[in-house]
C-alpha cells in the first residue's frame, strides 16, 4: 500500500525544483510485514552531477541524517527504497 500522500509528495518535490536542475532524488519509507509493503512516508535528498556531467552524486550524508531523524520519529519505519523523476528517460532517469 502506498499511503496518498506520497504521490503528491514526489509530484511537488519535481515542481519546486530549480529550472536548471533535471533530476529529483528521493527516498522511500515504511514498512514491510511479511508480503505486505506499506510505503508510509518520503523525503527529498540533494543531489548533483559531477563535473562531466556523467555521474549523479546524491548527498548520501544528508540522507543517513534524515534517515536517523525519521526513525526516532517512528522506529519501525524504514528505507524500502528510493525515487528518480525526470523529464527524460536516460541512465539517471530509469
């Protein structure tokens, strides 16, 4: 189950972002229990391309905090996995 706000979530997070920039970065949080997947909530994490413009850096650091502080909110929530939304299919797009 994803919860309803977590689409519009993802949908703003693209919107808001700066006219130069092409790719969102995301993460995914909930929990699983047993075949049951519940995505509970989600986060932005900064991102940027490396001077070739090749490689997409994410702010793994960044991440891991804001990871630490969601689960002191709610422990049994945990990384299920992370979201990319561009305008372009591509190997960062994918």
């Amino acid at each position: 189950m994803i919860h309803p706000t977590i689409t519009p979530n993802i949908l703003d997070h693209y919107l808001r972002k700066p006219e130069d920039q092409e790719i969102v970065v995301g993460t995914l949080l909930g929990t699983i229990d047993g075949s049951q997947i519940d995505i509970h909530s989600s986060f932005a994490v900064p991102q940027y391309f490396d001077k070739e413009q090749k490689d997409l850096i994410i702010d793994s650091e960044y991440m891991q905090k804001m990871l630490k502080f969601y689960r002191k909110v709610n422990p049994k929530e945990g990384l299920l996995g992370m979201y990319i939304s561009s305008k372009k299919l591509d190997e960062h797009g994918l």
